[in-house]
C-alpha cells in the first residue's frame, strides 16, 4: 500500500477498484486481501458445511498442470514479459493534473522505453491494456503492432474493478466493450486477459470463459500453467498465473515516487525467482508496470534482466499467448 494512505481511506478505494496496481493483491491493505463489496459473495463461517465451504472456493480452482516435458527448441523454461498499462486510469478518483501526469508518464516516456528495450533484446513481451488507455494515447497499440513480436490483452475498460460492479449484465457489457474495443485498435481479437486489480466477482471466470478467451492471467495459484477448473469441472481455460513478487507495482508503490527499496534488491529478486523456475522446468512471468517500472533506475534493471535471463541460453522467450497455445497443444 502506499505510504501515506490511510488503512480506512485506502479499503474505500480498494472497493471502488482505484488504489490497485494492476494485478497485484499485495497492492490493496490486508485485511482483506480480496475485498468484496458487501452482498456480493457468501462468506466462509465456523458454521459453513463442508458442501458451502467447497462451493464457496469452487469458482476458479488449480486443475491440471500443463508444464509440457519440454518447451520449444529444448528450452528448460518459458519466460513471458508482461507489462500492464494502467497509466491515468489508476487516478480515477483523483483525476487532477499532478495525479494524472505520474500515469500519462507511463505513455509519454515508459511505454516508447520499453518498446526500444525489447527492440534491442529482440524478445516479445504482453501489453494488457485497458480500452480507454488506448483511447487516451492512440499512438500506443500502432506502436506496439509495429514490432510484429508482441501480444496485446484485455484489462478491461476503464481499469474497473469487476468484484465492485455488482451487476453480472453490466460486467458482461463491459468485458466485451473492452475486446470489441482491442480488436478494433490493434487488428486481432485478444486471446488473453488479465484482470484489472486482480478483481474477480463470482460472475467473471464464467463471462471469461463465454467470451472464448484462450486463457486468463489473473489468479495466483501455481507457479506453472494449468487448467481452471470451476465448479469441479474443467473448463478448457487456461490459467497462466502470476506472482505478486515478480511485479513491480508492491516494490515502488503507486505514486511512482521513490526508489526505494533499491532497484538493485529488486533485480536480485527477480533473478532468484527466474533461477528456481530454469531449476524446475516451468515458467517465469515478470509483471511490469510502465508508469512505475518504466522509470529511468528501474529498467535498467529490467534491461539488467533480460540480459542475465538470455546468458542462460535454454530460455524461451514467448508472448502469453504463445505459451498458451503450447501448452494446449502439448497437453492435449
Ligand atoms: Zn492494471
């Protein structure tokens, strides 16, 4: 949470889908690290049955892993770049000049840096991009398309958090709004998305699943790729998840402000995280936020990154959706 927020204050934005970084639950106060608004869901009580309990968790479950025996070209470990461009729309509450400017920031500046950066590494990355940031700077998905490598996901319409909407017809419009909205911009239907805040309301996996998306990368489960299942059935999504400590977003805040803890202990976090997925053959998603991880300090750890993850050879750089359509393949 960012310094200078107060616990009671920050609940209400986190309920209002506002003070998030984009994927991260770390991002919003604890307790509750999921908040939902009130109504919405059924909570888990000492006097729950065991049948309530199991329907209570049933929504979006760990099925089964797809790690294949091997990814392409014999590489040990998937690594996917993922970069979720949530700019302005995390200052809704606020939206004033200086408050505005930290997220323009992210188009102005980080979003061009990071382009060159993988430019020069020539590796793809995933830009989850919420519509109306594409509405806000059209230059962002050409630029993006331009490079024929990258990959660009659904994160909703205004960055709004889905748990708060309260009305499964509303999120339903705003879901596909979002998709028909991507298409249009970057020619190409979007095979993935992510949610904004990491908000799921009982409604979404369901409306997810409908829209025939290939897979989500929302939830936090696994280390590895796997099936969703839901309600104990799997449901043919496939679940690239991710981590709250391969995300920029809980290390330097959301004011983008500060450098602290020092990018060099980030780097170092990173890299250990990277060398136990090459030890164990499975997957590596780094989550990056352009307003915040896009800053001059920053991606020279992120350039620093790159580069020791390409010295160990036996890597697959790939989109999300690339990884996805592998692992459906190699699992089928
Ligand atoms: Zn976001």
């Amino acid at each position: 949470m960012a310094s200078g927020t107060r616990p009671g204050s920050a609940l209400a934005l986190v309920l209002l889908g506002l003070l998030p970084g984009c994927s991260s639950p770390s991002a919003q106060p604890a307790p509750p690290a999921h908040p939902q608004p009130a109504g919405s869901v059924t909570p888990i009580t000492v006097d729950s049955t065991e049948e309530q309990i199991r329907q209570a968790v049933g929504t979006a479950r760990v099925g089964r892993k797809l790690t294949p025996r091997t990814w392409p070209n014999g590489a040990r470990v998937a690594v996917c770049l993922s970069f979720d461009v949530d700019n302005e729309l995390l200052q809704r509450a606020n939206p004033l000049p200086v408050p505005l400017s930290v997220g323009e920031y992210g188009a102005t500046t980080s979003v061009p840096r990071i382009l060159d950066l993988l430019d020069r590494h020539q590796v793809p990355a995933t830009f989850f991009i919420p519509a109306m940031g594409v509405m806000l700077h059209p230059e962002m998905v050409p630029a993006i398309v331009a490079r024929h490598r990258h990959e660009i996901g659904v994160h909703g319409w205004i960055h709004e958090f889905w748990p708060g909407i309260g009305d499964a017809a509303k999120e339903q419009r705003l879901l596909t709004q979002s998709i028909d909205y991507l298409t249009k911009a970057s020619g190409k239907r979007p095979a993935g998305v992510r949610a904004p805040g990491s908000g799921f309301s009982p409604q979404t996996f369901d409306l997810i699943r409908k829209a025939g998306f290939l897979y989500d990368s929302s939830l936090l489960a696994a280390d590895e790729p796997y099936e969703i299942v839901s309600n104990g059935q799997p449901s043919g999504v496939i679940e690239l998840p991710i981590s709250e400590v391969d995300n920029d977003y809980v290390y330097y805040g959301e004011t983008a402000n500060g450098s602290l803890p020092s990018p060099d202990a980030v780097f170092e976090i990173y890299k250990a995280e990277f060398d136990l997925a090459f030890q164990e053959r499975t997957m590596f998603i780094l989550t990056q936020h352009p307003h915040v991880g896009g800053r001059r300090s920053r991606i020279v750890q992120l350039d620093r990154l790159i580069t020791y993850i390409k010295s160990k050879r036996e890597v697959w750089f790939a989109t999300m959706e690339q990884v996805a359509q592998y692992v459906k393949q190699a699992g089928s």
